[in-house]
C-alpha cells in the first residue's frame, strides 16, 4: 500500500471507501460539547447500529399486541427466532447452518461446548491453554478440570511465547503436543488473542491437536465478525463467541457456537439438555423421552430472550449488506494504514506487539507502552479517544471497518503524537 501521512490522504480514502456509507448507520458516541470521538473500542463493546431500536421495538410491539400468541403470530415468530440468526451467523465464520447456533452468552456456552468435548479419562486428561488467554476462559477451563476431579495447576497445559518475545509460535504447540500428546485430550485457544491481537492459524492447530487425538475447541470472541475463521474448513470441533464485541448486538448479548458437521448427528455425545435441545417437532408434546435435535441446535437449553436476539439481527442485517470479504478488505487497509503512521513515530515509548503480517492479525493493534505509563491512555481519554487499556502495559485501538474511518485513524495518532 501507497500510504501517506497528510491530512489529505485520509480524507481521499474516506472519499473513495465503498463502505463509507455504513457509518452514518451507527450511533457514534460524543463528548460534553457534542463531538464525536474517536472511537477505537469496538473490540471490546460495539457501537450501536441505529435499526436496532426498530428491530426491538417490533418485538415489545407484537409483545404487547400478541402476548403470547406471539410465539408463532409475531411478525418474527418468536418459536422459531434463532433460526432467522443462523445462516449469516453461518456464513460470518464459514460454517454449515447446522453447525451454528445462537445461544446463552459465551462463557456458559464454553462450558456446555466442554461438557461434550472435554471427556477426560485417568492419563489423558490435560488442557492447553495459551498463556495470556483471557481470564473468563482459563477460569472456566480450570473449573473443569476441577468438576473432573484434577488438580487445575497440573492439568493446564500454558503454551507460551518463548523468552523475551511476545507472540506465539505454532511450532511450540506442536512440540508441546509431540512431548505431552498421551496426556492431553483438548486445546482450548482464542483464535484472535484478545491481548496481543494474533490470528492463529486454526487449521494447522486443529492438524496437530487431532494427529494426537485432541479434541479441539476456540474462542472466537475476537475473532468473529472481524477475521473470517472458516470454522468449516478449518476442521476444529468446536467453537463459541460474543456478540457484543465486533457484531455490535449490545452489551451482555448473546453469543454463538460451532460444532463441526462430523459432530452433528452424534447422538451419544454426553451433554446438558433442556427441552430447546429436543426435538422440535415433538417439543411440546411435554411427556416424551429425549429426543435431541442434529447440529448446534442439539445444544440449546433454553426458550431464548427474543429482544436480545432482535438485536443480534439487526446487526446481522447489516453484516449481510456487506460481507465479511468487502470488510476484511478495508480493515487490511484501515488497520495497515494505522500501522503505517504508529510506524512513522520516533519514539521508543510506544511499540506494536500485534503481527505485521495482515494474515496472523484483524484490525486491532496491541501498543505496548513503556514504563507501564497508563497516564498516557488516560490522556487519550481525555482527548476524546475511546481505547482501552489492558494490564500491565497495552493499549488496543481497533479501528472497526464498518465504522471506522481513516480520519479516525489519522486524529488518533495526531493526538498519540502530540501527547508523547
Ligand atoms: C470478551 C471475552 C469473554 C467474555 O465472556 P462472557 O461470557 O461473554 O462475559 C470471554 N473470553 C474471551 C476470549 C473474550 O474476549
């Protein structure tokens, strides 16, 4: 890429950006004075898209009108609302409809997802985690290895970056699987690490893991709607995600899973049931024996919370309207263009630690800063920048390509600069 560093520059692209139009679709938030800020956060919370609320409101309005006749007269039937979600839930991580499935939120869905595919027996046992993987998932992976009756410490499994570096080497796992292959039976991966912002290679890590009989699970929680994962292709077992994050669908909003096609008519796999994993044909019959339904549905518990939904698809409306490929498009661009600039900064207080190579990453850059000086993002803060801070010394700025733009981009290192 041509990038440039004038003000000019920017402007042109926004100009020339054939997603430009998708950002007046968004509410973008502002300060005191009413000025937008520069929103970079969306990997953590996204903006909201501003059809949401008439996606809601259809549903508080046929509640009201309908009560509960709204379960099939609802002009969205609420009997049968998830499945309005899968298909470009589907299509947004490169799945099979009958592997995916919108449900509960994500750390619950790791452990159901867990339920069936950690099964572990006396010697074959252990689980790999990678080092600095987000606490909710070490948390709910040390649980289970508990529930099981392990020691947490001596099952887990860290794999690490080697000494003095920062990022993952895939070559590590397969060692670690080489040496430790006997004993582990499941790898438990963020597909984007939400700290430094790797892309793992899943296809490579769900290889290795099921050359020794591994169960393979990830978390796509920064990875969906923001890389395309092609959970299919890829051949891991399974896999759970948010939707708040870059799907946009709302704070605390349900999440979603995979399991793989080769899964979907397993009736023996052990799991939790309730009666939304039945058979949906004779669900309402209440008296039958278990009946549980092929593919990803086969792991719902629930009736589902259909205005939380109704904000999944609004957001899914739009993924839609654009496609994943058209989006990783303009976030190589956005993302290499706020590369470009940091990159352009002489100064050694700040550096990059997220890969350089657009296929091992997504939009987000992790900045390491130095000194741990958290003064400098609360600064940003002040400055009208929406980043965040994770402990003990990044700031992510992800520059989201349905609303982000290359002004964005500009503004934020014209501030990053003026305050180093
Ligand atoms: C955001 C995030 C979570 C949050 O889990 P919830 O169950 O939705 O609260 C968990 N894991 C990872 C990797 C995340 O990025």
């Amino acid at each position: 890429m041509n990038y440039k560093q004038e003000l000019t520059y920017a402007e042109d692209q926004d100009g020339q950006d054939e997603l430009k139009s998708y950002r007046q679709q968004f509410h973008i938030p502002t300060d005191k004075e009413g000025k937008e800020l520069i929103y970079l956060c969306g990997n953590s919370l996204g903006l909201q898209p501003k059809i949401t609320k008439e996606y809601i409101n259809q549903e508080l309005d046929d509640w009201a009108k309908f009560g509960v006749k709204g379960h099939t007269d609802a002009k969205t039937p609420w009997l049968s609302y998830h499945e309005f979600l899968t298909n470009t839930m589907a299509k947004i991580v490169g799945a099979k409809p009958i592997e995916v499935v919108v449900m509960n939120t994500l750390t619950t869905n790791l452990h159901l997802l867990m339920v069936s595919f950690y099964r572990p027996t006396k010697t074959k046992y252990k689980i790999v985690l990678e080092s600095d993987a987000f606490p909710s998932d070490k948390y709910a992976v040390e649980s289970q290895l508990k529930h099981h009756g392990f020691d947490a410490k001596e099952g887990l499994i860290f794999w690490k970056p080697r000494k003095g570096e920062k990022l993952l080497r895939i070559e590590d796992l397969e060692q670690i699987l080489e040496e430790q292959g006997n004993e582990i039976t499941l790898l438990m991966l963020g597909g984007v690490n939400y700290y430094t912002g790797q892309y793992l290679d899943l296809k490579r890590i769900a290889t290795a893991g099921h050359a020794k009989n591994c169960m393979v699970g990830i978390d796509l929680a920064h990875g969906v709607g923001n890389i395309q994962p092609n959970l299919h292709n890829s051949g891991v077992d399974f896999a759970a995600w948010c939707t708040y994050k870059y799907l946009n669908s709302g704070p605390g909003s349900l999440g979603g899973l995979f399991v793989h096609e080769k899964h979907a008519n397993n009736k023996k796999l052990n799991r939790f049931s309730g009666w939304w994993s039945h058979n949906k044909s004779t669900r309402f019959n209440m008296r039958q024996e278990f009946d549980v339904l092929v593919g990803a549905e086969g792991w719902q518990l629930s009736n589902p919370p259909i205005l939380s939904m109704a904000a999944i698809r609004a957001s899914l409306d739009l993924f839609h309207k654009v496609g994943m490929d058209k989006l990783q498009n303009k976030s190589r661009k956005l993302t290499g263009y706020l590369e470009f600039l940091l990159n352009k900064m002489t100064t050694d207080k700040i550096n990059i630690i997220t890969p350089k190579e657009t296929k091992s990453r997504g939009c987000q850059l992790s900045i390491q800063v130095k000194d741990s000086d958290k003064n400098l993002h609360k600064q940003l803060t002040k400055h009208g920048v929406i980043s965040d801070w994770r402990e003990p010394n990044v700031i992510r700025v992800a520059p989201v390509p349905l609303y982000n733009s290359f002004l964005d981009v500009y503004n934020f290192v014209k501030i990053l600069k003026s305050l180093i």
